[in-house]
C-alpha cells in the first residue's frame, strides 16, 4: 500500500515537473540543503530540497518569465553570494531567498546588505509570516502548497486604501499580482517608519509620502508656533526677572532703612531708659530731702515751744 502510494507520489510529481519544464535530471542537480538554511533555522521545512520550496521557486521563474523579465533561473550567483532565485529586466538585477521556516531578522538583513554590495538592485524574501516580515523586502507566505499555485501573500504587502498612511493589507495578496507588479516597477518595498517597512504600490507610497509631507509640514508650523511661544515666554520671563530684581533692590533697600529706624529706635530705646534712671534717683533724692525738711520742721516747732514754755515760766515766776 506504501509502496502504491509513493509511486502515485512520484507520478504526480513528474507530472508538475513536466508542467512547469523542469527536467529530472536537472532537480536532482540541486545544492545540498545544509547550504541554504544559514539564514532561517534547520528544521526540513527550510532545505532547498523540499518539494513545496523547489515548486514555488520554478513557479515563480515561470511567472517573472511571463510578466517582463529577460531572465530568471533557480540557484544562480551573484557575484560570490548563493542566491535562490537571480533575475533581470533591463540593466538591473534582483534575488529572490525562499525560506519554509522562520527568519533569523539580523542575518537576513546582513545577506541583503551583501547582495547589495554585489550588484543586486533589489531582494524579496519569501518565508513564513511573523515580526521579520516587517523588518525585511518580504513577503509572509502561510502555505508553501496551495492548489493549483494560488500563493497567498498574508503579511508584508500595505496599501492605503481605508488610511491615510500604508498599513499592513487586511486581505491577503495574490503573490501572482505581486510578481507582475513588481516586475512593471508598479509595487516597490519603501519604509512605513524608521524600523519597519512593506511592499505597497507606487500610488500608495506616493499618498503615503504627501500625508507625510503634510503631516511633517503641519508638525513644522506647529514648532515654528512653539518656538514662537516660547521666544515670547523668555521674553516674558526675561521682563519678570528684571521686575524682580527691580522689587528685591527696593526690598533690600527697605531692609536697610528699617534697619537704620531700628537702630535709631534702639538709641532713642537707651535714651529714655537713661532719662527714667535719672528722673527716678532725681525723685527719690527729692522724696528723701522733703523728709528731712520734715524732720527739721517738727524739731523746729519742738524747739519753739520749749522756748515759748520758758519763756511763759519765767513770766510768772517774776
């Protein structure tokens, strides 16, 4: 029954080969796949032997072949750098990486930046959707293996058709549509941000760049109004400090002068407590001489009358 099953399996397989041109020979002929997963992880799903992946790579030289482009061939060089898939159209050239795994975001970029160093004008990286498809040029692929090659593009394509700016597409993209514009320069991969980017149409990044443009102006005009404010709060401040420094001379001014009345106060203070000590011992000197006149006066009446009684005594005794 196995044995039924891998025939059918292989008859079917020659079948699709047939259909898309591809010689048995020539598929037995590919690299190694220990050679193609350095920039994803190791698992099956990411060699370049897998059927779905080999598929997918004929398929899309099938269609860059028909949508325009002079010529696509699978696992070709750019200069000394491996490549999945090398087309051109014109003078300029593009790679094509197809990953059945997740991508390891910093490695992925570095083989771009060294495909560019190369001569290569642009890449695309086919791989499973998650957060590197917005870092790179690519394309998440959820299945390798539709029917009848219906490739979907789930993440990496934006459009600005329900926001001002291109964001991620609600709806997956036929990856057909997405070879024929790419091919007529129609969708080109632009940055969204400062992190992270997308493939969107040359209309959307143009509505995408005015709403820029006019969010930038907007933002530019709202500076120009807050350095303007601001010019006028320094100024406002600048005229409160000298006001300030107007009040704190005059307070320190103030300061001194009720320094100078206390002071005089205190003397004036030292002046009359000098004057109290002296009328009070001037007081008390007179309160002592006015009993001693006292004194001498009941002496002097004392002595009045002795006279008067001697004088009386006298008298009669004469």
């Amino acid at each position: 029954m196995r044995t039924q099953q891998r025939a059918d399996q292989a008859c079917g397989r020659r079948r699709v080969l047939a259909e898309l041109g591809i010689g048995e020979d020539e598929e037995q002929t590919r690299g190694p796949a220990g050679d193609r997963s350095r920039y994803s992880c190791h698992c099956p799903g990411c060699a370049d032997a897998q059927w779905d992946i080999q598929r997918l790579k004929y398929w899309l030289c099938g269609r860059l072949a028909a949508f325009g482009a002079d010529t696509a061939e699978v696992d070709q060089r750019i200069g000394i750098h491996r490549v999945d898939i090398a087309w051109r159209v014109g003078d300029r050239l593009y790679a094509i990486e197809v990953r059945g795994g997740p991508l390891d975001r910093a490695l992925a970029q570095e083989h771009t930046a060294r495909l560019r160093e190369a001569g290569c004008d642009g890449v695309l990286w086919l791989c499973q959707p998650g957060y590197w498809v917005a870092h790179l040029p690519a394309l998440g692929i959820a299945d390798f293996a539709p029917p009848a090659c219906d490739y979907l593009a789930e993440s990496g394509v934006l459009d600005a058709e329900h926001s001002a700016l291109a964001v991620p597409r609600r709806e997956p993209f036929e990856l057909r549509d997405f070879i024929r514009g790419w091919v007529t320069g129609e969708i080109v991969w632009g940055y969204r941000d400062e992190m992270t980017g997308g493939w969107a149409t040359v209309t959307d990044w143009e509505h995408h760049t005015r709403t820029q443009a006019a969010v930038i102006a907007r933002q530019r005009q709202e500076l120009v109004n807050q350095r303007t404010a601001l010019a006028l709060s320094r100024k406002s401040v600048r005229d409160k400090q000298k006001q300030v420094m107007k009040l704190t001379a005059r307070l320190e001014r103030a300061e001194q002068d009720a320094q100078q009345q206390a002071d005089s106060l205190a003397d004036v203070s030292r002046k009359l407590a000098d004057h109290n000590r002296v009328d009070m011992s001037l007081r008390a000197t007179i309160r002592s001489l006015q009993q001693t006149i006292s004194h001498w006066q009941l002496i002097t009446y004392c002595a009045m009358m002795l006279i008067v009684t001697f004088v009386a005594a006298a008298m009669v005794v004469k």
